[in-house]
C-alpha cells in the first residue's frame, strides 16, 4: 500500500512560511519584491545542475528527481500484518510441509525478497548460507540507496557553495558602481539573494530529505533482517507460536501499534517494487 507522505510537504512549506512571514513583518509586502531575483535563481539552480552533471552524469542526476519525487510517497508496512504473515508460512510448513506448501506461498507472495528467501528454504540450504545470501541482497540494496542519497546530500553541499559564487559575481558588479552611492544598496541586496537561495534550498530542502531517506533504509533493512530470521526458523521447523515470539522481541510497544514506512526511491528489491 502507497500513501502520500503529508508531513514531507508540509515541513517544507512551513519553513518557507515563517521565512517569508518574518519578512513580511519586517519590511511589509514590498519587501517580497527584494528577494526576488531570476540571476540569482539561475546562478544557484543552473550551477547546482552543472556540477551534479559533471560528479554523477545525466542518468544519476534524472533519478535525482525520481528520489524527490518517491520521497512524498512512500509504502506503508503495517508492521503487526507483516509478522503475522510471515508467521503463517511457519504454519503452512508445519501443515503442508516445507516444499508443497513454501513452494505455494512463494508463488503468491508480491515480495521478491521474500520468494528468493522461500526458495532457498524449500532448496534445502543450509542456516549460514541462508544468511549470508540474504545479507548480500541487503548489502546490494543499501549500496543502490546510498546512490541516491549521495547525490541529495552532494546537492546539499553544493547549493549553499553555488549562492557563495553569485554573491561575489554581484559583489564584483557592485564593485563597478561605485560611482553611483545610491545604486550600492540595491546592488548588495541583489548579491546576499543568491547566497539567500542557496542556504535555504540546502537546510530545507536536500539535507533534510537526504536525512530521511537514510532513515527509510534503516527501516527496510529492520524489516528485512526480520524476514531472515523468519525464514531461518521455518528452515528449523520450529512453529509459529515460537517464531511470533521471536519476532515479537525485534518490536518496541510503539512500533507494533504503528505501521511502518519504507521508500520505494532506488532500484529493484524487496520493498522497492511497486
């Protein structure tokens, strides 16, 4: 199940709110008009570009734009139906057998972590090699994230490093009026925009969501730990009250009542398919 995620938004209209409110207060509505200035947005945003295409190439910075876009809506994992799932293929094993009825579950699971997880159950690996084909997807699934949060976060470095740049192409054009006293104020203002632009797409923008998509890996990686242990239990034939347990004990009291929510922003993987 996808739900926009509100708070994303939200957070960042806010920010720009009390900016913008504050500058209202400060100076009145004639005071929007300073800080409004397309050089400046060229400077910062063309520039910002310019250097995501040189450090990461077209394809990197086009799924920039996807990982911004995903970060609004995300996959909600009801964390308690989750268990309860995987749970019920402990008892399918106990009932129908491990091959029959894990080969019947891994035709109707959706989740490809899931079905490679069952089949090397029903092929009858052993504990260790389960695991550590299990924790090689996961370590493929945090190098295809950390992709795109490398780039969000490089953006966030560079925005405020790209408003320095247009401050001193406005101060150096400042510099050539000096002649004219009354044309220096203006001039000024025009240059401190641009570091204006970059600062504030930085701290409200790209860092935050690049904190956040470390955090949504963090969460798949928790859910995906919890599948192996699930499916190392089942390859141990215990039953489905031991394993609910078991799996009870990964979850605070908070967590169970919640659903969780994992990102759907880069490659193929068990939660990443929509």
């Amino acid at each position: 199940m996808f739900r926009k995620d509100i708070l994303t938004p939200i957070g960042i209209i806010l920010g720009f709110a009390v900016i913008f409110f504050a500058i209202y207060l400060a100076g009145g509505y004639d005071s929007f008009l300073v800080f409004i200035s397309f050089s400046s947005f060229i400077i910062v945003f063309g520039g910002l570009f310019a250097s995501l295409f040189v450090g990461f190439g077209a394809k990197e910075v086009g799924s920039m734009l996807k990982v911004l876009h995903t970060t609004f809506r995300r996959k909600e994992v009801p964390i308690q139906d989750f268990i309860n799932n995987l749970v019920q293929l402990a008892r399918t094993s106990r009932v129908d057998g491990m091959i029959k009825g894990l080969e019947r579950e891994r035709e109707r699971t959706a989740d490809p972590f899931i079905q490679k997880g069952l089949r090397l159950v029903i092929d009858g690996y052993e504990e260790d090699m389960i695991r550590k084909i299990m924790e090689m997807d996961i370590r493929a699934m945090e190098k295809r994230h950390a992709r795109g949060q490398q780039l969000i976060t490089k953006a966030g470095e560079l925005s405020p490093a790209w408003g320095m740049i247009g401050t001193i192409v406005g101060l150096v054009l400042m510099l050539q009026q000096l002649d004219s006293p009354g044309e220096l104020g203006p001039a000024i203002a025009v240059a401190l925009i641009t570091t204006f632009y970059g600062v504030i797409t930085a701290n409200l923008v790209f860092i935050p969501i690049a904190n956040k998509l470390v955090l949504l890996t963090e969460e798949e990686v928790f859910l995906k730990e919890v599948v192996i242990d699930a499916l190392i239990s089942i390859r141990n034939n215990e039953g489905p009250t031991i394993l609910k347990d078991k799996l009870q004990m990964f979850l605070t009291e908070s967590s169970t009542q919640e659903p969780m929510i994992i990102d759907d922003y880069a490659g193929e993987g068990a939660h990443e398919q929509k």
